[in-house]
C-alpha cells in the first residue's frame, strides 16, 4: 500500500512539474504590461463563453493594457467598449454567442463620459433609429456571417460593419438621420449595393430581402488556419483535435490510445476514465455488437475531432457512464472534394489499408461516401498456468495458445443530405462491412509439477475460419427553428449483424520425451450468429427567456438474436453431433426509455437536473422472461468563480445488463480443459457516479467516486479434478467500488512546442464476491500518467510524441498488470497543404500489450499474460483533391437550395 501511495504521490508531482508547468506560479508585477489583443480575446472567450469574430489583419496589430482585476463585475460591452475603443474598433452582438469585431466608422469626434476608470465613447442624442434586412443566396437561403456595411449615400463614408446571423439577418443600431446605402460582400457572390434609401422621420425603412447573385468564375478554397489547442477543455467534456495530429495514422483505435484517460485494452475494448463508454459516430448511437469492427476499419486521418464526454446527461443512454462521439471529415464546401489515404504498418507482422473518400454539395444536396480496404496479419497470444488439485497445490496445467489471424476487411460509408428548407435536413446514412479473419490457432498444454520438467503435453493443430458481416442503415431529421430555441432531431437506425465462425481442432498427447500417448477424437465446432438491432429516437430542445433550457426524448431499441453451436467430434469413427455442446437458442430484448432535462443558467451559476427511465423487457424462448423498470436521475452544479476558477459537482446512476449470448445456458469448449457456460440467473448491474470538479487557470481536477452493486465478471464456478476440467460462467459479485482523481493540465509553452497531460495521479478500487462457494475480497491503489508533447518545427513539419504509465490495478477479483511504453510520431504537410505524410511508431521502447491477469481462489489458482504484436512502425499518406466552386444559377430565386457554410 506504502509502495502505491508513494507513486500516486511522485505522479502528481511529475503531473504539475514534468511539464514547464511551474508557468501557474505567477510574479506579482506592480505594473499591467501590454498585451497582445489576441490574447485578451481569448481570455474573454474563457470568462463570457462567447466567440470572437474578426479580421486578422485588424486585430493582430494591436496590444492592450489588460488587468482582469479592474474589470471584475463588469459586463462584457463594458469591457469591449472600453477595450476596444482607443484602438477605433467596434464590435456588434451577432447572437447570444457571437461577437463581431472590426474597424471604427469615421465619425465626429465627442465628448466622453466616465465610468469609474474607464472612459467610454458619449452616446450621441441624436443616434435613435435602425436599419434592418436579411441577406439571402439566389436560392433564398440565408447567408450567415457576411459582413454587411453602412456607407452615407453621398460619398460612400463608412458609418457600421455588421455580420449576419444563423438566419441571415443583420441590423444596424443608433443610426443618424439622413441617406444612406448598403454594400455585401460574400465568398462567391457578386458584390452588390442597395440603392439609397432614407433614415429618420415618422416611417422606419423596410428592408426587401437582398437575393446575391452567384459568381461565374472558379473560386480557390478559402484556407482558415488557427492556433486552437489539441485537446479543449468545455464544460463536462475535451475536445480532441485530432484533423492535423501527426498520431492521426492507421485506424481510429490506434488513435483512441493517444486520447486523454482513454484507454485501448487488448482486447480492443475502449473506456474514458475507466467507465463503460458509448460510442458515437457523428451523433448517432452504434450498436455495441458491430463496434470493434467499425473502429478497426474508420481511417484516423478521416477524423476531424473526438469528443470525450466525462459526464453525460439523462439524454444518453443509462447503460454508459462515459460517450466517446467520433466526428468524421466532411467537406462543407459547394463543389466536390476528396482526399485519398494510404497507411502501413509493421513490427513481426504487417498491416496495410488504402482508403477513398469524397463530398458533393450542389444547392440543397449533399452526398459524402467513403470505402476502404484493410489487409494484413494479426497476432494475438494467451499463456495461463492452473494450479487447481488439492491434493498436491504444485500441480499444474499450462494453456499456450497463439492465434495468427490473416485479415481482409472491406468497409463502405455513405450518407446524403438535403436541406427541406432554411431550417429543415433530412438524412440518409449507411455502413456496410464485410470481414474474413482465417489463419492458425494452435494451442499447446502442459501438465506437471511446478519448477520441474512437464511430465506430459497435449498438442492441438487448430484453425479457423470466420466471416462477418455488418451494416447500418440510419434516417435522421432536423429542425432548427426560431433562432434556436426550438430544436427537434428525430432517427431511426436498423443494424443486422452475422457472424460465421469454423474451428476445427485436431490434437496428439505426448509424454516427457516427446512420444506419442494417445490421440484423442478430433472435434469441430461451428457458431452462427444473427443479431438485429432497431432503434427509434426523437430528441427536442426548447430554449426560454433568463436562461431557462428544457430537453426531453424518447427512445425505443428492439434487439432479436439468434445464436446456434453445432459441436462435433468423430469418437465414433465419424463427425456427429454432441448435444451437450450444442444449442439453438432465439432472444428477443426490448428497451423503452423517455428523460427529462431542466436547466437554468444564472450569471456564474448553471443548475442542470434531468432524469431518465428505462423499461426492459428479455425473453428467451422456452426458458425464462425477464422484465424490470428503472429510474435514471442526473445532477449538476456548476459555478464559475471568475475567468479563471470554475467548480462543479455532478451525480449519474448507470446501468450494465448482461450481453444477450451470456443469458443463454450454453456450454462452449474453449478447449478440451475449458468450457464455459451462459447463466440465465445473470441480473443488471448498477454504478452510482459521483465527481466533484475544479478548473483552476488551465489545471482540470477531478474527484470521482463509484459505488457498484453486481458487477458481472467471468469466473470458475465447477472443477473436475479427474478430468482437470474447469468450468466458467460469468456471474454478479457483491459490491466493488472505486474514487479516483483525475487531473489534466494543457500548456502551451511556447508558439513551437505544446504539451498536454493527463492521468490519474491516486486512485483506490476494491471488489467482493462469492468464488466457488466461498467469499473473497479485493482492494488496491492505482495510477497512472500520460503526457503528449507537440513540436511545431515549421508550418510544414510537426513532431508529437507521447508516453504513459499505469501501475498495477484491481479489476473484478483479479489482479491485473501495468504498462508503459512511448509513441511518436512526424507530422510534414506537402503541396500547399493538399498532402500530408505521416512517419512514426507505437509501443517503441518497451514490450506492449503483454498483460498478466492473476486470480487467486483457494482450490484455483491461474496466472494469464495476454500479448500481442508490439514495436510497430508505420506510415501513413493523405492527398486531398478535388476543387470548390460555385456554378451560376439562371433561375434567380428558384427552389433548388444551396446550403453554403463558412
């Protein structure tokens, strides 16, 4: 216990001082020296949650004497005015989340008034009217933020800028009286200019709808670049920019390792903060049973950003306590555009994968595909010892087995988009997977006593032969209306999913000096597999006056399976079926759930309390029904203290139900020493989630608490000493629970290099059970740490490397392994940035993913190491292709819709 204290101690400390974090210790300056405006803004972002809109060129430039202490309580025009208005800049209130910035329009030089120490710009008697107007496409579509400009009829003087919003409006505020006129500018668009129109006097001017004609000639991308962080922090989520990461090679599990508190187990199973997580791709729910396969085939370069969601609301599912939303590249540009990838990768084997992948728009249509092909070699290897004879403890039995799977994955995505109107997209979406893993599965076990010479080994030739099939088909509609107070998505998904799987295992039993024992009959399995999923779902946001949000939704998920084994063996001088070993077996699940949302936002306080209930319905033909109903409740507290300090507290109850093959009484053998078992007698599990939050500066901590009832684990539950067969099932154990603190800490420490860390610097589990009839408990410290570091050596070339740690962990009642390793990998951006190259490596310094689980059980004793291929170098190529542009139009206000992004 000492042992771990000591380095979740070392951990924390390395956390704060590994990285030049010792930037938190701030001098005390009797002086406010100038700062960038750049860096004011993004201070300001921080403290209102409110985005920045401007022109580079008009703010780069400037710098501001800048203390937070002088502007605290001070709303954020206060501040503006006051910031901005020695510079001759202005700014405008596009919505509740945007602000526009950009030059002061000449005007005659007045008084000023104080306000304390600020001085602000008198406000001019005579300014009492505005001008209004919408900016639309020749599609009567709106077009968002354009600059729209004021100018004085007579001799064109600048008098307002303004942008428009989400609909296409714009105003003009505290306008003089007199002529003016109005120029538009947009991206594509000719530029136009209103006729002269009059302000002041008993009418205000009304303003007929601007329709801008479309540009004839070719238009060059417009290239946005930006200095945002790789990881972001906001709310009760990261965000992981991952679209230029130098780690973004190979498929997106690889690149969910590098993903702060994520963590990629062997056996290809992913957590966030060690919960059981939901994966979404694009917003729409995946069914677990096709997951793996899906991740194993996505392109990491065709991610844009993953969102870690540590503390999901009553709107997702009560079965996750964590959701990963995976958010894939598609262009928002009119015209077409592509980009086509290449990856490799290799250490004793070798993996390599080519991919395509493009996006339509044209008017109100949008048309994305992707496809791709994954060939190569997969390794995977399993040692376990059993000592499991009370009559001589030193007895044991060794199962070494190791599966080389040649893989051939083929994967299709295609979704297509169309806007009904302004505020209206319906969608279509569909994945299609088809995989073939065959290849060697040989298994060698060995019988005697411990530290001496095997007195026997059972040698077993296996191999198989597996194909799978999956695919999703999704509907989905959108509704954004009045200003986006009122939004409504409605989707339905159906996911079939087929597996075919051939092992046949053909063995010899030998004795000390290798000669021939016995042959035992040669048996075959074969398992089948049909899952279907549906899903329909209606989610509805409506947002009122003081900050009042209400959410709510409905969802209703049908699953039917069928499953059959068909076991065979030739003791009889031919194939025949064993029925003991052999099953057909049909469940249907059904899952009802509705939640509410209510929140409430006050100046530095967010309340939040939603709840969501789940009603459940099993049935297994022929052997048991199972129905029950449950309550979900979340809360959370959020108080912002200033720009700076920002605390909350959270609570969430989930839920784990069995996966649907384990409610079945099956009996597998693993091998002709293992079987296991289904156990109808399984019930759900629960987790109650309890964190507390702070951000401190750029320092993120987290205090999480987990108290489970019935956690489900796979254990021994029959020994036949005789035949030394063990017998497993999976079966629900008393209690385990689980606090930890979980710290992230982004710097930036220079405009070249960027670090990012994160982990776990002290944690604490424990689990109790019965085993075999008899109770045992389990408890241990825990930590762990990952730190990325990013070298920008040019605006071509990037370097990142990562490196992490975990300590041994208490998982269920087995002991489990830590790891540590290094990757890295380079980063150069080719032609202009339409290609991309990326060389690295993962698991480089130490051996990875050789995992030792040991389990301890009077009679039963087992150590497991799990290993797979490690050291791997790999390569990845991207070229985007494609051009943007906008085609005329002869019908000037038609219907067919464009919908134009910037």
């Amino acid at each position: 216990m000492r042992k771990h204290l000591k380095i979740g101690l070392i951990n924390l400390v390395c956390m704060i001082l590994f990285s030049p974090a010792v930037a938190m210790v701030r001098q005390i300056n009797p002086t406010v020296t100038p700062q960038p405006l750049v860096k004011v803004l993004s201070a300001l972002i921080a403290q209102f949650k409110v985005n920045f809109l401007y022109e580079d060129a008009n703010v780069k430039p400037h710098k501001v004497n800048y203390d937070a202490s002088l502007y605290k309580g001070k709303s954020i025009s206060q501040v503006l005015n006051s910031l901005l208005g020695p510079l001759n800049l202005s700014w405008y209130k596009v919505d509740e989340q945007n602000y526009s910035i950009f030059p002061k329009p000449a005007r005659a030089v007045g008084d000023t008034q104080q306000i304390g120490a600020l001085k602000l710009p008198a406000q001019d008697s005579l300014a009492r009217d505005q001008v209004q107007g919408r900016v639309l496409d020749e599609h009567q579509l709106p077009l968002i933020y354009i600059k729209v400009t004021l100018l004085t009829a007579a001799d064109s003087t600048l008098v307002q800028n303004a942008l428009t919003d989400t609909t296409g409006n714009f105003t003009f505020t505290a306008i003089k009286a007199g002529t003016y006129k109005i120029r538009i500018s947009a991206v594509g668009k000719y530029p136009y200019t209103t006729k002269p129109f009059t302000v002041g006097g008993a009418v205000r001017p009304a303003m007929e709808p601007i329709a801008m004609r479309a540009s004839e000639e070719t238009l060059k991308e417009v290239k946005i670049t930006s200095s945002r962080q790789l990881v972001e922090s906001k709310g009760d989520r990261l965000i992981y920019n991952v679209e230029n990461s130098a780690m973004a090679a190979g498929n997106s599990l690889q690149l969910l390792r590098s993903a702060p508190f994520v963590r990629v187990g062997a056996d290809n199973s992913v957590s966030l903060q060690g919960k059981k997580t939901m994966i979404l791709i694009d917003g729409k729910p995946v069914p677990d049973v096709s997951l793996e396969n899906i991740l194993q085939t996505m392109p990491a370069g065709n991610i844009q950003k993953i969102e870690l969601i540590t503390h999901p609301s009553a709107k997702y599912d009560a079965s996750y306590g964590a959701v990963i939303n995976i958010i894939t590249k598609k262009s928002q540009v009119e015209g077409f555009k592509g980009n086509f990838r290449l990856d490799g990768s290799t250490g004793k084997y070798a993996n390599g994968s080519t991919n395509l992948s493009g996006t339509y728009k044209r008017n109100r249509l949008t048309i994305y595909a992707n496809g791709g092909i994954i060939k190569g070699d997969n390794f995977f290897g399993v040692t376990s010892t059993r000592f499991q004879d009370p009559a001589d403890p030193s007895y044991f039995m060794s199962n070494n087995w190791k599966r080389l799977s040649h893989n051939n994955m083929y994967s299709f995505q295609g979704s297509i988009d169309f806007q009904l109107s302004e505020n209206q997209t319906f969608g279509l979406f569909a994945d299609a997977n088809h995989y073939k893993f065959k290849g060697p599965w040989g298994t060698r076990n060995e019988f005697g006593k411990e530290n001496l010479r095997p007195d026997s080994a059972l040698i077993t030739d296996a191999d198989f032969n597996q194909t799978v099939w999956s695919s999703t088909y999704n509907l989905n509609y959108h509704l954004l209306s009045d200003s986006g107070k009122h939004d409504l998505t409605v989707l339905t998904t159906f996911t079939p999913w087929k597996r075919n799987m051939f092992q046949k295992f053909p063995s010899a039993l030998y004795n000390a000096s290798g000669e021939l024992i016995q042959t035992p009959p040669v048996y075959q399995n074969r398992n089948q597999a049909a899952i279907d999923v549906y899903i329909v779902q209606a989610d509805y946001a409506r947002q009122f006056q003081k900050s009042w949000k209400l959410e709510t939704g409905l969802k209703y998920q049908q699953t039917n399976s069928r499953t059959s084994v068909n076991y065979e063996d030739d003791r009889s001088g031919q194939m025949q079926q064993v029925p003991e070993f052999s099953s057909h077996n049909t469940l249907q699940e059904s899952i009802g759930a509705a939640y509410g949302i209510l929140s409430k936002g006050w100046r530095n306080i967010k309340l939040q309390a939603g709840v969501r209930l789940e009603d459940t319905k099993a049935d297994f033909a022929g052997h048991f029904r199972q129905h029950y109903t449950n309550l979900f409740p979340t809360f959370l507290y959020q108080h912002t203290v200033n720009k700076d300090i920002e605390v909350s507290a959270s609570y969430k109850k989930t839920i784990s139900r069995a996966p649907y093959y384990e409610l079945v009484p099956y009996l597998v053998a693993i091998n002709q020493y293992t079987i296991e078992q289904g156990d109808p007698a399984l019930v759900p599990a629960f987790d109650n989630i309890y964190s507390l939050n702070a951000n401190v500066y750029k320092l993120s901590l987290s205090l999480s608490y987990t108290k489970n009832k019935g956690l489900i684990g796979l254990f021994p539950v029959k020994q036949d000493f005789a035949t030394k067969v063990t017998y497993y099932t999976r079966q629900n154990l008393k209690s385990a629970s689980d606090i930890s603190l979980y710290l992230f800490y982004p710097l930036q420490i220079n405009d070249w290099w960027e670090t990012i860390n994160s982990g776990t610097p002290i944690g604490y589990n424990k689990a109790e059970g019965l085993v075999l009839g008899r109770k045992y408990k389990l408890s241990a410290f825990h930590s762990d740490f990952k730190t990325s570091h990013i070298f920008k050596f040019s605006t071509r070339l990037k370097f990142q490397i990562d490196a992490y740690y975990w300590t041994d962990y208490v998982q269920d009642l087995s002991n489990n392994s830590g790891n540590k390793n290094v990757d890295a990998s380079f980063l150069l951006n080719l032609w202009e940035g339409k290609g991309q190259l990326r060389l690295g490596g993962s698991e480089l310094v130490f051996k990875r993913n050789d995992y030792l689980i040991t389990r301890n059980y009077g009679t039963f004793r087992s150590a497991e190491r799990i290993n797979t291929d490690s050291k791997r170098v790999y390569v990845g190529f991207t070229y985007k292709f494609g051009k943007s542009h906008v085609q005329k139009n002869d019908t000037k206000l038609g219907n067919e819709d464009a919908l134009k992004r910037l």
